[in-house]
C-alpha cells in the first residue's frame, strides 16, 4: 500500500519517476499509444515539484534548432490543448520581446532568427520604437533592436498537468503522488524493480523526469546526470488598473523579465549570485539587482506594489541544454530531465519524443545530441537563449 492507502500495482511495464509536466505528459503519449501497465509516481502531489513554480512561457525563440523543434511542436499542443484534453490552460499569445542593447546580443539573435524562420517560426528583428509599442512600460534608452515573435506566449503549467494526468489515467495509466522511488533494483545490469514507499513496483524500464531531483535517481543505476538544482524567484505584482496589453518581456543583457499575469504583472531575473542547492526558501538578496534592472529598463514599474512571490529550481545542465536518452550499461533507463529552466514549454513535444524512444521508434526530432554522455565525449551544447 502507497501513503495514501492506495494498492500499489505489483508489477508495471514502465515506472515514471517524477509527476512534472515532463512526467504527466510522458504517461499519457505512452498511454495513448496503447502501452499497458504505465505506471508513475511521485513524491508529493503531481506538479508540485519545479512545475508548479514556472513563469509559464511558452516560446520558440531559441539558438538550438532541436530546442525550436520541440518548442514549436508543444506550441500547435498548447494551441490545441483544451479541446483535446478538456481542460483550460488559459493560454495567451502575446508575442515575447527579447530587448537587446549591445551590437554582440543584436548579431546572435540575429541569426538564431534565421534559423527560427528556417523552421517556420514568425520571429523578426524589432527597432526600438516597434518594442516600445509592443512593450509599453519599457524605457527604450540604450536599446539597439529587439528579437519578437508573436505566436510566443504564457499559460498555466498546474493546468497542463491536470489535463495530461487526467487523460492519462482515461487512457489506463496508474499515477500515484505522494509515492516516492526510493531505489531501483537491478540484476545483471538489468532493471527488475522500483523501490518505492509503498512498496516494490516489479518493472523492466523506469523513465527518469525527476527534474531537479534526477542526478540521485541516475545513480541508483550508475547513470551520471549532471543536473543541479539552483534556486530561482519570482514576484507578482498587486493588480494594476489599465494595464495596458503588452509582449512577455525579456531584457536580455540582465535577464529580467516581466508580464501580465491576471489582473497584475509577474516579473523575475536571475541571481549570478545564487548557489546550488535544493533551497526554496525565498530570500530578498538578488532584490537589489532586479530594481536596478527594473529602474533601467521599465521604471514605470517601481511604482508597482509586489502582491507575493515565491521560489523554485530549475534543474540545470553544464550547458543549459536537456539530457534525453536511453542510457547505455544497464537495460532499461529512459532520461528526460535537466530542462535548465525552459522546460514546461517543451513537455508536449518531449513526452511524444521519449514515448517513441520507449517504442524503439525514431522520434519526430532527433535527440541524439542531448545524450548525457556529451559532455565527456564530444562537448557541451549550448544553448544562449535562457533567461
Ligand atoms: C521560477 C521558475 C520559473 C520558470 N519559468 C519557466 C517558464 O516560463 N517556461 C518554461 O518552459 N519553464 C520555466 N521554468 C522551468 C520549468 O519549471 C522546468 O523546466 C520544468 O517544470 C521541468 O519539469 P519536470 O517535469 O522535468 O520537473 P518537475 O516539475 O520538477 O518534476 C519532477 C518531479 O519529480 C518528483 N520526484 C523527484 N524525486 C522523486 C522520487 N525519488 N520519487 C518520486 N518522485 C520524485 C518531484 O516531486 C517532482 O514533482 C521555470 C522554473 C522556475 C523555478
């Protein structure tokens, strides 16, 4: 028996470690496609873990062509999501806005829009003045030109988990929060078993989407994933009357970023000062930064009182790019975590990638470059376009 008091299922044909939207949306691709016995679980509720804490961005501006591939196939799902899944996920399109202010940003970003509009994204280099439009409360001061591109947006990351869990389960698939993997059992290098607090779940294959958690689950198997945790914050603002329609924000050269969220605005930055570690706590020291940010580059907004906040982790990767795979010396493990702070965006597109890798099937977009391996055998991959 699990926590809960639920029946632990004895035996499955996958064990999901990790209820993210990496998790929720892996079940039901395998479900979906007719896998029996899919069974997840998850330490605490589903969507609790680094989910529940995303800004919701949804974009396909990126540097690396898979990671436009798999951001522009999860944008036509989000498109499509509530009357798929019956369930709302208040997606808007306002278009996101990267502000760039040195000839260096303006050159890379004008190539990683070739490459989007290669692939079919309507990204374009922006003046001044056209953000400015686009981005009321900015000050334009400094800035060179802009990267937009107007089917980018933000939705709500609790919702896409209920609708992929709730398919999930129509389609068969056990899910079981508050159940964590305590150990995976291996005879001969083969998997034969989940170890969780319930219980012991006999399975040949676990898919690893523990996010931020994932480098222990890999090693219960010998498997390096090099993801660390590294605390990240956000604030809401208090409502703010005639808030004018505005483009998700970024200014690259600090990160900061902001936009509507309901009746106010979210904003968040990175801390080049942070360290790693599993720290949800919230603390006040990179606030000093995000007013300089904020007084530089859309001071209208100090005027603005902050409503609540709170902290999450993105689960990065020594070049901010994923880890998907099948992981060689022990039969079978399945990663897909590592996101590095962009992955909700991604989890439509990711659970059909690594439902087809469970299937032996070519994926539509080939992952092979974010094997984990690579940062010891060929190299990184970067990615520049994280905020
Ligand atoms: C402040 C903030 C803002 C962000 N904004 C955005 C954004 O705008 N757009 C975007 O695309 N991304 C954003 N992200 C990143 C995004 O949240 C992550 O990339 C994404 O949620 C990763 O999903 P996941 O399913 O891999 O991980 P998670 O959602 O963390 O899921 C992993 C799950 O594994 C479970 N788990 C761990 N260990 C075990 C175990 N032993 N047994 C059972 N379960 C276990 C955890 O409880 C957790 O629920 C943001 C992140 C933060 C912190």
């Amino acid at each position: 028996m699990s926590e809960t008091g639920r029946e632990l299922p004895s035996r499955a044909a996958v064990v999901i470690i990790g209820g993210g939207c990496m998790g929720v949306s892996t079940a039901y691709a395998l479900a979906a496609a007719g896998v029996g016995e899919v069974v997840l679980v998850d330490k605490g509720p589903l969507g609790s873990g680094s989910t529940s804490k995303a800004a919701g961005g949804v974009r396909a501006q990126f540097s690396d062509q898979v990671n436009i591939e798999l951001a522009v196939r999860s944008l036509e799902t989000f498109e499509t999501f509530a009357d798929r899944f019956g369930q709302e996920i208040d997606l808007h399109r306002p278009g996101y806005l990267f502000l760039l202010d040195s000839p260096e940003a303006v050159a890379e970003f004008e190539k990683n829009v070739a490459i989007q509009n290669d692939l079919g994204v309507p990204s374009r280099i922006l003046s001044p003045r056209e953000a400015g439009e686009l981005s009321p409360l900015i000050d334009t001061d400094g800035l060179l030109a802009a990267a937009y591109s107007p089917t980018d947006g933000h939705c709500t990351p609790e919702s896409v988990v209920l609708g992929y869990a709730g398919a999930a389960r129509r389609h068969g698939a056990r899910l079981l929060p508050n159940c964590a993997a305590t150990g995976i059992e291996t005879v001969n290098g083969r998997i034969v078993a989940v170890h969780t607090e319930g219980g012991r779940i006999e399975t040949d294959t676990v898919i690893c989407a523990a996010g931020a958690w994932s480098r222990a689950v890999g090693e219960w198997v010998g498997v390096d994933l090099p993801v660390t945790p590294l605390r990240r914050q956000v604030l809401v603002t208090e409502p703010v009357p005639d808030l004018p329609p505005m483009a998700f924000t970024i200014d690259f050269a600090t990160t900061f970023y902001f936009h509507r969220e309901g009746p106010g605005l979210l904003l968040g930055m990175s801390d080049p000062e942070e360290t790693p570690g599993f720290k949800l706590d919230r603390s006040d020291a990179w606030l000093p930064r995000l007013g300089e940010a904020m007084a530089r580059r859309a001071p209208a907004l100090l005027e603005i009182g902050v409503g609540t906040g709170w902290a999450g982790l993105y689960e990065v990767t020594p070049d901010h790019n994923a880890l998907i795979g099948t992981a060689p010396g022990v039969d079978r493990f399945i990663y897909a975590t590592g996101f590095s702070g962009h992955g909700f965006l991604m989890s439509p597109a990711v659970g059909e990638v690594v439902r087809d890798l469970y299937l032996d099937r070519e994926p539509f977009v080939d992952v092979s470059g974010f094997d984990a391996r690579r940062f010891a055998l060929a190299g990184a991959r970067p990615e520049i376009n994280i905020v």
